[in-house]
C-alpha cells in the first residue's frame, strides 16, 4: 500500500492538524488545474506510505454525492486510519498535550492498547499499541 484517502473539508487545515498536531511531514502540495489540490503527508519513518488529503467534490464525485460526503464528515461518521505507536499512552498524552481532541483514551482492546481520536474535518483515526 502506498497513498490512503483521507476526506477532509479544508486541505489547508487539514495539512496544518496532521503536519502540526500529529507530527507528520508534506510530501506534496500541488495544484492540479482549477481549484484542485493534491496534498500528500506520511510518516518520517516511512517513505512509502502516504494520506492523501481530498476535499469532496470533482472529478471523484458529482455535486450531489460531494455533499453527502461533506454532510457525512460534518457529522463525525467517517473512519480514517489507525496509526502505529510503541506506547499508547505517552503518544495520548503527548497529541492532547498537541491539542489534538480524543474520543477515547487508551484502552485495552484484544489487538492492543487502542485510544480514538477526531481529526479536524471530524474523521475518527486511532492510535494503536499492538501486541507483540
């Protein structure tokens, strides 16, 4: 796997929550014709892996399903991405510190030490302790 999409409402602000508050680096930002974006952040340790940070709307989507979406992430309804972490509980303590708003805390879970966190556009992501 390579780039996951990540749906957001504004890719300004999105770009500022993922490189700010949790850390990750740009990898791209570049226009691509009319009002269009493509905006690409990842992990410092890994180069391979990517989110790309899509607003709803063409050439993905027809005006009404853009709206669905855009009504879906408003509403706090999507799941984004699980991102891995060596201790669950500093890196909680470490991204609310950050600002970063938590749905949960870290809690046992028969994968891991899991706790649920909102992105800035309302997509639920977590970070996970696995076990070894």
């Amino acid at each position: 796997m390579n780039t996951v999409t990540v749906w957001v409402l504004d890719q300004d602000s999105a770009k500022a929550f993922f490189t700010e508050k949790l850390g990750l680096e740009t990898r791209t930002d570049a226009p691509l014709g009319e009002g269009m974006r493509w905006v690409t952040v990842g992990p410092k340790n890994q180069p391979e892996v990517q989110l790309t940070l899509m607003v709803p709307g063409a050439p993905a989507q027809d005006p009404e399903s853009a709206e669905q979406l855009r009504s879906l992430l408003a509403k706090g309804v999507l799941i984004g991405c699980t991102f891995t972490v060596e201790d669950c509980h500093a890196a909680f303590e470490e991204l609310s510190g950050r600002g970063v708003t938590f749905i949960h805390e870290p809690q046992q879970k028969p994968w891991g030490v899991s706790a649920l966190f909102r992105d800035d556009s309302g997509t639920w992501h977590e970070i996970l302790q696995p076990h070894h």
